[in-house]
C-alpha cells in the first residue's frame, strides 16, 4: 500500500463518497475507487459499506483507521522536519475546538499564527468533548481544546476560568430582587438540560452544590436550549463564553455560589507533537492563559466543597 491510498482512505472516511474524496485530492473519481479497490485487494476484506446514502466504514475499516491516521501524521511530521533542515518553516497543524471556543478564540488565533507562520496551515475540527477526545486519541487532531472536567485521564493545560451563568427568559420575575439567583429560585423549576458530552461541567455544578431538578428537554446543541429558554419552557446553566453575542430575549445571572468551567488544551504527548504543533499551542498558550490560573481553579475547588 502506498501513501496515496492511505490518503485516499482517510479522505473517503472524512467526505463520505469517493465522489467527494475526489474533490478535495483533485484526483479523479475512478482513481479514488482503484485506490480503494487495491487497498481491499492486499487486505482481503470490505474497508466501507457502499450505499446510495453514501461510504460507511466496515468494522475492519474503523480498527485500521487509527493506524492510517498514524501513519500520514509521521508523514506530516517527516516533511516539517525537511522544511526545518532546509531553513523553511511549514507544516500542518489540527486543532480540535467545540463551539465557545471556536466562535470566541479561534478567530483571533489564526488571525495571530498566520501573520507570524504564514507556510503552516490549520485544519480545524468542531465538535463536543467527546468528539475531541475520539479524535485525539485517533490521530485526527494534534491537540484540542478541552473542559477540565470532561478531559478523563489526557494531559490538561488549563488556561481559563469561564463562570457558569443561570439563563431565564427576558423579564423574568425574580422572587427577590438581587443581581445573582439562588439555588431556592430555581430548585422547582423546568430545566433545559444539555447532554453530558455536550456539558458535563453544568452537571457537575448542580450535583455539587445538590440542585436537583427535572427536564423534558435533553438537547446537544446550545442554541436549541436558549430557544427554549426564550420560549419560556425553563431555564438552563451555560458558561459565559457560550452567550457572548447571542441574539435571543433572555436574561442572565450568576449563582449566589460562583461555578465555572475550567477551559484548556488537551494533547497525547506535548514533546511529541510537531514543530508546527507546538508553535500554534504555544501561541494558544500566550494568548489566553489567565495568571495565577492554578491558584484560581484551587480557590473554586474548595469554595465547591464547602
């Protein structure tokens, strides 16, 4: 097998039609299929479920996809080590990112790496904490943003506390007429609850600090629960970065407790990743590092354990 077909395979795995895999290599449809076809061939089994719908990896498919992922990552790291014997500095860098991160931080990130590495290109990839880690652990990515408390057994780099925020619909009449909410104020009432891969901090906040509720709404994606929030079905628990620029009617507090999400980087093996890897991590770092961020999230811990 070649590296082209290794190639091939991931890019028919990401577009999900030969058709499709074709575009993006700028190769033609037939080459992706013969490149598929010869893979099958030297393996002697299926690599995809070919339907109208689309190409669906074969469980054979899915174990060696991982492998593949490793092979064209040595590949990637190989020719940033040419480019840097050679005095040139170019590469690839994967980002993995869930949505806060991506519409607050990333922007800004590229905007900075860019003007300063204008040779390494970023391929990002969106998704939930789960998705990161999968991907992570597969070789898709080089390193993620990740919550603290969703990160499991990876190297965490933590970087910034961002506070959890009580949403309720636009005018919604407090009991008592203070700038936080209390814990009593929401005990008994709807909640829209965001899946635990989505948000398992929120879950985490409630439990701690023993707020117990109950919710017809089980939903993944933040905007679907503010329009419920807004539509007056209950309220919910998001962190901040979550609501900047949202345009929905609803109103947002602190809790009389502060909660926050710890945000950060999550990689394999820091040393092990890229020149290029590194830089844009490193610039990731410099960019939003809060000082004394240890200091802060041990200071939080111990407030929740009271």
């Amino acid at each position: 097998m070649t590296l082209l077909s290794y190639q091939v395979f991931k890019a028919v795995v990401e577009q999900g039609s030969f058709q499709k895999a074709s575009e993006v290599l700028g190769i033609t449809p037939s080459a992706v299929s013969h490149a598929v076809a010869s893979m099958e061939h030297e393996l002697g089994t299926s690599l995809f479920i070919r339907n109208k719908s689309g190409n669906t990896l074969t469980s054979f498919g899915r174990n060696l996809l991982p492998y593949v992922n490793a092979v064209l990552s040595s590949e990637q790291t190989l020719q940033q080590a040419i480019s840097e014997f050679s005095g040139t500095k170019s590469g690839k860098v994967a980002l993995g990112t869930f949505s806060s991160t991506c519409t607050n931080w990333v922007p800004d990130i590229l905007h900075a790496f860019r003007k300063k590495n204008p040779d390494i290109a970023v391929d990002l990839y969106e998704g939930t904490y789960g998705d990161i880690k999968q991907w992570l652990r597969t070789g898709v990515i080089d390193f993620g943003f990740m919550s603290l408390s969703a990160s499991d057994d990876l190297p965490f780099e933590p970087l910034h506390l961002d506070p959890l925020l009580c949403v309720l619909p636009k005018g919604h009449k407090k009991k008592e007429p203070l700038d936080y909410i209390t814990f009593d104020e929401i005990r008994y009432m709807p909640f829209i609850m965001l899946q635990e891969t989505v948000d398992s901090d929120i879950k985490d906040y409630l439990k701690n600090h023993q707020i117990t509720y109950s919710s017809n709404c089980h939903i993944e994606d933040d905007l679907s629960a503010l329009v419920m929030v807004e539509s007056g079905f209950g309220y919910a628990v998001m962190p901040e970065m979550v609501l900047k620029g949202i345009p929905y009617a609803i109103d947002t507090y602190p809790f009389e407790e502060p909660g926050f999400r710890v945000v950060g980087l999550t990689t394999l093996d820091y040393n092990g990743m890229s020149k290029a890897a590194r830089a844009l991590y490193d610039t990731i770092v410099s960019m939003y590092r809060q000082e004394d961020i240890e200091s802060r999230i041990h200071a939080s811990t111990n407030r929740s354990a009271l």
